[in-house]
C-alpha cells in the first residue's frame, strides 16, 4: 500500500489558472496542479536549483525532480497538441508567511541564482 503524498508547501498561487490557444485542439484540457506550477515557478521563472526548491516546497529534492518532470511534460503537451491548459488541484498547503505570499521573488528567504530580466526587456527598438 503506498504512502499519502506529502503536503508540498506553496508560496504563490497562480494568477491566472487557465490557458487556452487561439485556436484550441479538441480533446480534454491538461491539468497542471499547483504544486507542479509552483516547480515550475521555482526552478525556470526564480532560477532556483532542485536542492533550493525542495528546501522551499518542504519535500526531498528527488520529489520536486519528480514533479517539475511531470509538469514539463505536460506543458509539453500543452504546447505541441495545443490543448487547453488549466491549473488546479493536488496536494499542497499555503505557506503560513504573509511575506512570503506578498512578495513575488522567492518565500522563505531563498534567493534567486541569478537576477534575470524578462526576455521582453532586453529588446531594443529600432
């Protein structure tokens, strides 16, 4: 009999749960839980490494390997089938730090690697 999943800590819902393309394939729509969008958060939008993300979800870092791999699959299928995507559900408990939640860089006090702008910043107009 397996375990119950762990409680994942998360420290930014996401503001916008559902993503669809202008011209979107039949079939179900992929669903992302929060816990696997706040992976994603962490490792490719703040810069953090698994080690840092796991100390940030509050799981081992081969459980945030496991679920950012789940994620990018499915935004995978996301992108390449052009199905909806919608963000929702899972296992996971919001973190208990105001400041953690009203900030958008990194909770806990974890900082990013590597202070990153926007791709859309770095262009210049001709």
């Amino acid at each position: 009999m397996p375990r119950s999943a762990k409680c994942r800590r998360v420290c930014q819902l996401p503001a916008h749960c559902r993503f669809a393309p202008e011209q979107p394939a039949h079939g179900e729509a992929v669903e992302l839980t929060v816990e696997e969008y706040e992976a994603v958060r962490l490792v490719d939008y703040l810069g953090l490494n698994q080690e840092e993300a796991s100390a940030q979800m509050g799981v081992a870092r081969t459980t945030v390997q496991r679920i950012y791999a789940q994620a990018r699959q499915k935004l995978a299928v996301f992108l390449v089938e052009g199905r909806p995507l919608q963000i929702g559900g899972g296992s996971y408990a919001l973190c208990p730090q105001e400041s953690c939640r009203a900030s958008a860089g990194p909770a806990a006090g974890v900082p990013p690697k590597t202070e990153r702008k926007r791709p859309h910043e770095n262009r210049s107009h001709l």
